[in-house]
C-alpha cells in the first residue's frame, strides 16, 4: 500500500471507527463496517488497493 497515515494519525482514527461503532445499534456493527469499508474502497483510485488493504487486514490475526 502507499504511505498513508502516521502513527498518530492511524490511532486518531482508530479511536474514531470505535466511537462510531459505539453509537451503531446492537447487532448491526458488521453492517456498519461493511458500509465503512466500502466508503472508504471508493476513495481509492485502483482496486489493487483494496486487495492490498484485504490482505493487510486478513495479516494482522497472524503473528
């Protein structure tokens, strides 16, 4: 993936997705965040960001 947000910046938006799942109703996070996920896939310019930004999700379960 290209460079993208500092360190600060990624927690400022962690703390942002958190607080915004917070306020979705019970039960409908998974939709919220498939919702937020395809917000933010059609910001992209190419698809292979998206698949990179898949596998980097998919790599942070595995240490």
């Amino acid at each position: 993936m290209s460079e993208g947000l500092g360190a600060a910046e990624l927690e400022r938006a962690y703390e942002l997705i958190a607080e915004a799942i917070d306020r979705v109703p019970e039960g409908g996070e998974a939709a919220f965040l498939s919702r937020l996920c395809l917000a933010l896939a059609a910001s992209q310019r190419e698809l292979g960001a998206v698949e990179a930004a898949i596998r980097a999700a998919e790599g942070f379960n595995q240490a």
